[in-house]
C-alpha cells in the first residue's frame, strides 16, 4: 500500500482475505511468471502483511517486501521474523533495495495508491533499475477501464468470521471522479445479528486513489524501459476484456 500516512492500521488486513484459497488460485501464473526470471531474489512491491512473501519463500525464492505502511510492515515482520521487509515509498526504490532482482510482484491494487504520473514513473524507472535484465514483472490492479466507464461505487462485500459469534464485514465504497481519480472509502463494521444494534462500525477511511487504466500503465511501462508481454483479466490466467474484473500485466525489463 502506498504512501503518505498511515491509512491503514486498523484495517486487519490478514483477516479479511481467504489466504489459503487466494494463493492457490494464483500460484499457477506465479509460478510459470517466475520460473524464467534471471534471479531467485523477488521484490514484492506492497506486500501488505506478507502473505505472498512468505508464499514465495515456501517455492524457494528469496522475496523482499516493500510497504509504505508502518502497521502493514510490522504484522509482516511479526508474522515472519526471518524475512525481509523494508518500510518506505515505492517511489523510492533505488533508495530502499540494492540491485540484482530477477523479478518483482506487484498485486493487490497497490499502484492506484500512486496518484501522479510522475509517482508512477518514478516507480517503475526505480524497479527497472533495480531489476536484472530480462527481470520480469507481475502487476495486477482492478480494471479500471471496466470501473470508469461504468461508473462502479461499490466492490462485493467480504464477510468473515469474527470474535465471539460475531462477523466481520468489509464495505469498500469509490466515488469515481472526472480525470480518473477516485476516493475510496474502506469500512470495517462487526455484524451482532440479534444484538442492539446489529452493525457497529470499526472503522472507516478515505483514501485518494488514481484509476489507471490499461493503456497509461503500458506507455509508463515501456517509457521506463519494459516490454510488456502478456495482458490478462485476472490472476487465474484469463484473457482480458473491457469487462474483466482486473487488470494484469506481465513485463520484462528490457
């Protein structure tokens, strides 16, 4: 997740994914993405609390996660006390890493969190430079060609089990706006049926976000020196359409 202030700490990230379920529907693409990379060294660019790191790590690759956000950082390294995870800008990435990676993972939604071209740019000419040649890079975001155009205000819900019979429910709101900016408004709330009241919220933010659609990220790409090679409609490997639930890009540095 990126950048600027701490958005983050009271969202319990791990809890509300099917972790299990996620990594195994994506570690095919993973795997075949990975397997011809110059390199066992991964960066994982917004690991969030880990989860992919410590994936990569089980299939013998040695991932470094990046992560603007403090809490998202500290529940990685409390999860996995021999990893490595660094706390900073993906913007700055010739700052955080050494060079030498054969490749880099970017999943989760993480870009849109850069909101300026220039941010964006910046990242990607960094993670360029950080990468081996012919190092190869996995990106994927929600499909915002598909969200814009239509208009879209909401992701389905995600109930998970909670504390003490309790659930958890996650609300994910956008607002879209004209130049392709959206504010995103994530919601926690604990779900009592039968108690007084039934939904307590937890929390709630706003955060600003930037709509990439397809064509930007690949013009940023190859300006920064990458080839992409594959466009797809999500992490199971299907073919992308303006109507695809996400977006994802497979690139090479050149």
């Amino acid at each position: 997740m990126e950048p600027g202030p701490d958005r983050y700490g009271r969202i319990a990230y791990r809890n509300l994914i099917a972790w299990p379920e996620r990594l195994t529907r994506e570690a095919p693409l993973l795997q075949r993405v990975l397997e011809g990379a110059p390199s066992r060294r991964v960066l994982d660019l917004g690991c969030g609390s880990g989860e992919h790191a410590r994936f990569l790590a089980s299939l013998g690759y040695e991932p470094t996660g990046v992560d603007a956000s403090s809490s998202q950082v500290a529940a990685a390294r409390q999860a996995d006390p021999d990893g490595s995870y660094v706390q900073g800008s993906l913007t700055a990435l010739v700052d955080l890493v050494a060079p030498g990676f054969g490749a880099a993972i970017c999943v989760g939604n993480t870009l849109p969190h850069l909101t300026e071209e220039e941010d964006l740019r910046r990242c990607f000419e960094g993670l360029a430079d950080r990468l081996l040649p012919g190092g190869v890079l996995l990106l994927q975001i929600l499909n915002y060609d598909r969200i814009l155009d239509r208009g879209d205000r909401t992701f389905p819900l995600v109930v998970r089990p909670g504390e003490e019979g309790t659930e958890t429910v996650f609300l994910r709101l956008m607002t879209p706006k004209a130049d392709g900016r959206l504010t995103f408004t994530p919601a926690t709330l604990r779900w009592r049926p039968g108690a007084e009241p039934p939904l307590e919220l937890i929390s709630a933010e706003e955060i600003q976000l930037r709509g990439w659609r397809r064509a930007e990220l690949e013009a940023l790409l190859r300006g920064a020196g990458f080839e992409v090679r594959e466009v797809l409609g999500g992490m199971a490997g299907d073919p992308w359409s303006p109507a695809s639930q996400d977006l994802v890009l497979v690139a090479a540095r050149v």
